[in-house]
C-alpha cells in the first residue's frame, strides 16, 4: 500500500524534531572553545550582553543591561570546589561594603549547580562572606559565560582531579556541557556599557581587592562628570 505525502511530511517533521533535540546540546559543546587561552572574552567598549542564570533557589535570575537602575559589578568564579577562587572570595570582603556603598550591585556568578552555591564554599569563606549585601549566583547552563565569550572546554585533567579528591560538581557546568567559565571580573554601567574589565586565561590570577575599588571609585568618578 503507498504512504501518503502527508504521512510522509509528518515523518520527515518528527525526525527533523527528534535531531534537533539531540544536536542541540552536542553543538554548543562543540562550539566550546578547547582551552581557556583560546576564548574571546568580551571586553571594556562592549555592550554588556543579555542573560539568565539561576537564584540559590533555582528560580531565573534574567540580566538585562538594558534596564539596570544601577551600575553592576560581575564577577565569575568557577565554582566552591576551586581553591582560588574561595581566596578570592575571601579577599574580596573587604571592598564589597564599600563599592555597595559607592551605589553598585555586586553579582557573584559561579558554575556551581543552584543548590550548593553557598555549602559549595570552604567554611571560612562562608564566614568571610558572611552579612555582605552580594548577589550570588548558577551558570550551570554556561548562558552567561557564553553571552561573556568566557566559556571554554573542561580539561580531562581536570575532571580527573575533581573525581580523585571527591569534589562535589554534580549538575555543574561541568558535569552538564563539559565547560567551565575563565574567572572573570566586569564592571557594567547604567547604559549596559562594559566600563572594566578583568579577565586572565590563567584561573590563579585574579584581580587583587584594592584594584576593584580603585575601580569602581574611578567609574563612579566618572559617572559624576
């Protein structure tokens, strides 16, 4: 018996679907670049780009640069498990009073799955955090390292090293894309125009306490002219 055109289109519409889902995610991990040198990050001139991550508790957390009523400072770090980043973390305490007080929210973005975005963290990282008007958040899903031209593949390496020491990264970035995001540190202002920018392929450099102030008291300064 002949099969109908019309049988026919909603077979080749099905399997159209069906690949699509499948190619998706395989796609933009292919898409990843392979290491953290070989990334493009976005950088001071650039508009700020438009994103949603997660709350603690996996609600969607939407950036829009275009309607921000106050300056913003971003800063990723790749997730509780990494030991740079809880010192930077730390370090990092005792400037966020002040660039609160200087009219700029504060948004940790962390590769971290929602739910262990807090008990990720080294104890005495929670502690130094601890009461600090800061916004901490998950890029699970790598949208905002993507947006941020950050993301990158995850090393086997370092896969190896998460799973020898038995660290937690259970529906992380890496777990789900086999990506992670370079450290990174921006400044946006109310135009949702990038102002500063830090960003180094190499995670152990990061942007020292004092030079962030210095940074956002020079924003400020200029915001003022």
């Amino acid at each position: 018996m002949p099969i109908s055109r019309k049988l026919l289109n909603v077979a080749f519409v099905m399997l159209l679907v069906s690949s699509l889902c499948v190619s998706i995610p395989m796609t933009m991990a292919a898409e990843l670049p392979s290491s953290a040198d070989e990334t493009s990050p976005l950088r001071t001139g650039d508009s700020a780009p438009e994103f949603t991550v997660r709350t603690v508790e996996n609600d969607p957390f939407h950036f829009d640069p275009a309607s921000l009523e106050s300056p913003v400072v971003l800063i990723s770090f790749r997730g509780g498990w990494c030991p740079y980043c809880n010192l930077h973390l730390s370090e990092l305490r005792t400037v966020i009073p002040q660039i609160r007080e200087l009219g700029f929210d504060v948004l940790f973005i962390s590769n971290d799955r929602p739910e262990i975005l807090y008990s990720g963290l080294k104890d005495e990282t929670k502690e130094d955090t601890e009461g600090l008007d800061y916004t901490i958040l998950s890029d699970a899903e790598l949208n905002a390292a993507i947006a941020l031209g950050t993301a990158f593949e995850t090393s086997t390496k370092l896969k190896s090293w998460l799973n020898d020491t038995g660290k937690d990264y259970k529906e992380s970035s890496i777990a789900r894309h086999n990506g992670l995001a370079v450290p990174a540190v921006y400044i946006v202002d109310m135009n949702g125009q990038i102002v500063f920018d830090f960003v180094n392929a190499n995670y152990k450099v990061r942007l020292s306490a004092d030079d962030l102030l210095s940074a956002a008291r020079t924003v400020k300064s200029h915001a003022l002219k």
